[in-house]
C-alpha cells in the first residue's frame, strides 16, 4: 500500500504544468514533417530542463528558462518554414541567425522611423541650438541610421546576389517570385500613400486631426506599411533559405550582422539621450507636447520607439551571439 502511494506521480506546480502545457502548443508552430522527426526530443529535453530549473531556482528558474527556449522555438519555427522548401529541416546556424538580426533590424527600422517624426518640430527649432545635447544625440541617431543601412547591404547583398544566380541558374521561378515582393510592396505603400494625401481624409487641420476619418487613414497607412515590411522581409530571407549559397558567404555575413546589433544599440542610446536632452531643455514640450502620433502626447509616445528598439535589440543580440557559437555552418541538404 505505501509502495503503492509512494509511485504515484506528483502533480507538477502550477508555474512548472504552464510551462510544460505552452511549450507543448508552441512546437505546433513548426512544420508537421519537423514535429515528427524532433519533436518528442525537443519536448522532452526541455521537460528535464525545466524539472531541474524548478529545484534549482524554483519558479524563477522556470520562468527564466520559458522565456528564453519559448523564443527560439518561435525563431526556430519561422525559420523551419522559411527553410521549407529546401528539404531540410534544421537551418545552418549562420542563416537562421543572420534571419533573425535582418527581422531584427527592420523591426528597428519601422521604431526609427516613428521617432524621426516625433523629432521634426523640435529640432527645426531653436532648441538644439541652445542645448546641444539634442544634436549630438540626434546626429549619433542619423549616423547610426546610415551606418547600419551600408552594414546590412554589405552582408546582404552578397546573399541576394547568391540566391539570384543560383535561381536564374536552375530556373526557380519560386525564388524570383520571392525577390519580387519588395519592389511591389514599395510600389503598394507608396500608391496607397498618394491615395490618403489625395483624398485628405478628416484633413490635417488642428480641429479635425483626430477626428474618426483621421485617425482611420493614418492607422491603415501604418498598418499597411507594416505589411508590406513583413512581406518583403519573409519573402527576401525564404529566396535566400531557398537557394544553395557557400557557407562562407553566411560566415562572412556575420561581420556586418554583429556590427548592425552594436550600431542598434548606439542608436538606442541615441534616442534616450535625445528625449532625456529635450525633457532637460524643456520640460513642458516634452510632458505636455503633441510629437506623437496624431498629435498626441510627447512622453507617452516616447516609450513606443524605445521598447520596440529595445525589444529588437534583444532579439538581435541573441542571435547574434547564437551565431558567433557556431563554429562551422552546416551544410544544406
């Protein structure tokens, strides 16, 4: 009877069974053909991993490991159906890395672009005049901007060009179709922006910016640029994952990937020491100022920019270092 009580399993902790239950559904993310193969030994190394955080840290030790394995397994599952169509179901280290700092980046970029907008009234003012603080963070921003663009063309191009002759060369029409994306995407943003500016919907007026036809056409002019930047992003890193490159392309990509992360951080301390600068030259345009979106308020729209591009941030810088680790690129299937 005791040897009986005794070999009852005990129920897991509520912080423990949540973690094992949500790590269990997000494996449903990658593709069914990966879940065969892997995803009872994925499923139960983290289960062991979990137990052992749990009497280490207890639900600290859980929560640190969730976050941090939840979000690979949700990179791992993007790159999985990037990488589909390649019949290989674990992407090199170097690309899967190198995906994710790009996605990373114009995460970043969508963020910046935000802030740019904020900073216009104030900085053709006379504030950056009198407190410097203001240029010199504006301009660490700016550089920062170009920096990391020339980066990302410096070890990105080399793929793209990689995968377009690689496509032309063996006629896949599928991985053409993918480069097209951008350029449509752009076209798309761009036609449905002159169809707002023509149409002027509630106009720009200080009585009616936020009136419901405004606030509708700015939400779906966001909301469509955001798309498009989805799009393009997928479509560019699924040619590439698609194609066979030299490893040594993707090694080389590594160089300007970690360059972009540290150039992103700068440019984060940019924006905080710019917004620290304008609530030190004046305190009511930054408490009290409509910068934001729609003309609303300045701090509030603030943090917007700032937690995207520390959310980034932190995803770059992990992948980054995930790729540095990886001392030699597997090779595709």
């Amino acid at each position: 009877m005791n040897q009986s009580s005794s070999a009852a399993p005990r129920k897991n902790p509520a912080v423990l069974a949540f973690a094992l239950w949500s790590y269990r559904r997000l494996l449903c993310l990658h593709p069914a053909s990966f879940r065969r193969e892997y995803g009872t030994e994925i499923y139960h190394v983290f289960a062991q991993s979990c137990r052992a955080a749990w009497h280490e840290a207890g639900a600290a030790g859980v929560t640190r490991l969730w976050l941090s394995e939840s979000g690979d397994l949700l990179l791992g599952a993007l790159a999985e159906h990037l990488d589909v169509g390649k019949g290989s179901f674990t992407m090199p280290t170097y690309r899967r890395s190198l995906s994710t700092i790009f996605a990373a980046y114009i995460a970043f970029v969508i963020a910046g672009i935000g802030f740019q907008k904020m900073t216009e009234d104030v900085m053709k003012s006379s504030l950056p005049a009198a407190h410097p603080i203001l240029e010199i963070a504006y301009l660490i921003v700016a550089g920062g901007a170009a920096l990391s663009l020339l980066a990302v063309l410096v070890g990105g191009l080399p793929l793209a060009w990689s995968a377009a002759r690689y496509a032309f060369a063996h006629q896949r029409g599928d991985i053409l179709i993918r480069f097209a994306v951008p350029p449509v995407a752009l076209a798309v943003v761009w036609g449905y922006l002159m169809l707002l500016i023509h149409l002027d919907p509630g106009g720009a007026t200080p009585a009616t910016i936020h009136s419901p036809a405004r606030i509708l056409g700015v939400a779906s002019l966001g909301l469509v640029f955001i798309v498009a930047a989805f799009a393009s992003t997928s479509a560019v890193l699924s040619a590439i994952a698609r194609s066979e490159i030299d490893p040594r392309l993707y090694r080389f990509a590594m160089l300007p990937g970690l360059f972009t992360t540290v150039l992103m951080v700068a440019m984060l301390l940019g924006v905080v020491a710019w917004f620290f600068g304008l609530w030190l030259a004046s305190p009511s345009a930054y408490l009290s100022g409509n910068d934001g979106v729609l003309a609303t308020n300045t701090a509030l729209n603030s943090l917007v920019p700032v937690l995207l591009m520390l959310a980034a941030i932190a995803v770059a810088g992990r992948a980054t270092l995930r790729g540095m680790r990886g001392s030699t690129p597997q090779q595709a299937a």
